[in-house]
C-alpha cells in the first residue's frame, strides 16, 4: 500500500510508490486521488505499469491519495476488477476510499452478522467489509467511527481509509503487517514498505505502531491508540521472502537479516561442497552469508530472467511452475562438476525446488544440496499470506529425506526457528517479536476467531 498527503502530485507520486512495491502484487493495481472535495479513481488489472499506462496524471490532480496492489490471499478467488483496491464508496454525506493488506480472521462471522442485518457485500475484501462496518456505526464522525469498527476486528491487517479531509492509516495490535509513515517535505507519505520512500524521495519517520490509529489532515497528525498494544509479532515471511532486501522492517534491513540467517545456516547445516549459489532473487543474501560463514566461494549458478515477475504469488499452482521455467537458467561454466550447494529462502510445495534442482544436475553438477534459510513451513498462513493448506504442504507430509527425495537433491536443511529469531529480533521486548505461526503452529491471533 501507499499513502501520501499534502502534496501537489499526490497521484504521479502513488503511481511511483506502487511500482517500487510491485513484488508485493501481480494481479491488479488502483490509486484513489482527493482533491478537497471529490475521490477520483483509477484501477484495473495486471502490473502497475499497465493499469497506468494510459492513466493522465496532469488530469488526475489532487493533494492527497491512496494506492494498493492487489495480492490474492488463499481461498480469494475472485479475479475480477471490482476486488482491486483502493475501493470507493459513496453516501449522501461523504465519500470514502479504503485499501488493505492482511487477513481479518472473524471476516466470516462479522459478514453473517452485517447480511443478517440488510447489508449486501459484493466482494470477500476486508476493505469492504470495514466499509460497512463504518456506515453501520451510529458515530457522528468518520474518526469515531473507524475506531469503533476497528475495534471489532480480529487478524493481521493494516488500512488506509481516506475522506475528503482526512487520510486515516491503522496496524492492528500485533503488527503482524509491515507499515511506516515518512516525510516528503510538508506532505505526509505511508508505505508497506520503506523502499518506496527511497523511489519518491522521502524520509523515514517510524513505524505505524501496533493498534495506532494515525489522522492525517491539514492540520497535521493526530496519533490515537485504538486498541491495547500487544508483542510485536511482524511476519517472518516479510523477512525471509515478502519485502524489497533495501527495505526496513522495525528497523532491522531485509538483507541484512536474510544475510544472517544465511550465515545461521551454515552453523546449523554444514555440507562439503565447492560452490554456494542463491536463488535469485531473495535468496541472494543468505547464499552469501552461507558461503561468507562456511568458506566457500559464492556464485551465480542461476540466472533470472528480469522481464518474469514472483512466481510465488502467482495465483495457481500451474501458473507458478510455468513461471519458473521461463523464469530461472542455470549457468553451466559456474556448477559444472561441482558439487553444489542451493540456498532457497523457503519451500512450500516443493516444485519449484525440484525444477530449480533438476536443471542444476542437467547443467553438470555432480551433487545439489538444498538449504533453506528459514523454518520448514509446516501450517497454513490465516493472516493474508497464501500459503495453501496443511495437505498441500511438502514439509509436514513428509521426512527431510523424503522430502530430498522429492525433490531429487542430494540432502536438504531448514534453518531452525531460533536461528531465525537470532537472525532478524535485536532484542526481546514488546516491541521486537516475529510471526512465525507458519512454521510452529503458534498463531498470535487465535485461528478460532474465524
């Protein structure tokens, strides 16, 4: 998500702070542009680049605007345009444009409740599912009564909610999803993700906290805590997969805590090799602090195809395995011979490990074997990762050497939990803590809630 206030190319800058997320969403993209007195806008669906290609930002003015990109979570099917965010709704009194990311756990029960009660949803987003829940409010102000449909809410979610006169950005009480506020001189900028301040030239400020309700207006900002603060508890994957390696998440750098748990790694799962490769991309930074803490010489043995985007989040397992295979070339001169060892920074179903490792040993490596720098993925992800259900999962189902075995590599390792946490947490406190529900079962908000 982006969000940015007071400035005179408040849409041009959206578009910037969207591209510099793409990673975090293939499938559709949207900005909502508020010139003082009406919301205008544009959305459809592919990258960022060809939802505005054709969009005219000297006719799209306005002072304020919100972004998102869109990502389907598991179970999310609908692929139409009506789901992309930011979505805009209009009353007789306001207008009010919502965008967000993560996962309402008690989503279903709160639907059943507003649709008991005469309200037709037309989309499965959170986005509109707060919208209601807003409307529902007999609160005189748009403030009073976001915090109360806040306030009902259980799961991983942050949101940028914007009316003619305000901008409003909330993080649920755990922080599971990443969210910052910076500065663009006097105009005020949120951002998934730090790296988009770099892109448009901003400055980082400080995290939006936990159950921190943040006001933007012409007058300035206004902080509210909506909800009690509870252990931080950021999304591992964020870390191991999700964000930018030039991003920073709680002010621990990406790469640099992807580096460590490389270097962890090799700590906990030494092998004799010759060479260390990484799978481009986010895998990079724990080839090299693997091979830095073991010895050995890091190389690019495999090669990415620039012009193919994450095949991760590509909404169907077919689509992930076709993306692999245009997306990934080994390089033969570099594992020829060698044995080779293979840093991933996950593994969930296992296939795109077996084609990454089958054109390793067609490439001439004498032996492939498989590191994975972060805990083997054991459970589902309910907090707005897709991380398909338990059965679908390679790790739970299956023993290290079956799982080698699946995947044709000569031995596989997962970097333990606590090495994961020594990696990335600086300090135990409220304030640092990790997500980690995904790889031990441990859901910070309890999946009962759904």
């Amino acid at each position: 998500m982006f969000g940015i206030w007071g400035h005179t190319h408040a849409a041009a800058l959206s578009y910037y702070g969207l591209h510099a997320q793409q990673h975090r969403g293939q499938e559709g993209a949207g900005v909502v542009v508020n010139d003082g007195e009406e919301l205008k806008l544009h959305k459809g669906l592919g990258l960022v680049n060809d939802v505005f290609k054709h969009a005219d930002f000297q006719e799209f003015t306005g002072k304020a605007a919100i972004a998102h990109i869109r990502y389907s979570k598991h179970g999310d099917k609908n692929r139409a345009v009506d789901s992309v965010e930011p979505l805009l709704f209009h009353s007789r009194s306001t207008s009010i444009a919502i965008a967000d990311s993560g996962n309402i756990v008690n989503g279903e029960k709160l639907r059943e409740e507003l649709e008991d009660n005469g309200s037709i949803l037309q989309s499965a987003t959170d986005s509109e599912l707060l919208a209601h829940l807003i409307k529902r409010s007999r609160k005189k102000s748009n403030e009073t009564a976001i915090i109360e449909a806040l306030q009902q809410l259980k799961g991983a979610y942050t949101f940028l909610i914007m009316d003619q006169a305000h901008m409003y950005v909330a993080n649920d009480p755990h922080g599971i999803r990443p969210l910052s506020l910076g500065r663009l001189g006097e105009a005020y900028v949120v951002a998934s993700e730090t790296s988009a301040f770099d892109i448009v030239g901003a400055t980082f400020e400080r995290e939006v906290l936990p159950g921190e309700l943040l006001v933007i207006s012409d007058e300035g900002l206004k902080s509210i805590r909506f909800a009690m603060r509870e252990q931080r508890r950021l999304c591992a994957m964020e870390y191991v997969y999700f964000s930018r390696p030039d991003s920073d998440l709680n002010q621990v750098n990406v790469h640099a805590s992807r580096k460590r748990m490389g270097m962890e790694l090799a700590k906990e799962a030494p092998v004799e090799a010759d060479v260390v490769t990484g799978v481009p991309d986010s895998s990079i930074s724990a080839a090299i602090g693997y091979a830095e803490q073991i010895g050995l010489p890091y190389e690019m043995g495999i090669i990415k195809n620039r012009y193919i985007g994450r095949t991760f989040i590509q909404p169907s397992q077919e689509l992930r395995e076709q993306g692999v295979k245009l997306k990934l070339s080994p390089v033969r001169g570099i594992v020829d011979g060698k044995r080779v060892v293979m840093i991933d920074d996950s593994i969930v179903r296992g296939t795109t490990s077996k084609h990454i490792v089958r054109l390793l040993k067609e490439a001439g490596a004498k032996e492939v074997h498989v590191r994975i720098a972060s805990p083997a993925i054991q459970n589902p992800c309910y907090y707005g990762i897709d991380m398909s259900t338990r059965e679908e999962l390679i790790a739970p189902n299956n023993s290290l050497k079956e799982i080698a075995e699946l995947i044709e590599a000569d031995s596989i390792e997962y970097l333990s939990v606590e090495g994961m946490k020594q990696a990335i947490v600086r300090e135990k406190s409220i304030h640092q803590g990790i997500c980690h529900a995904c790889m031990t079962g441990e859901y910070p908000v309890p999946i009962s809630e759904k």
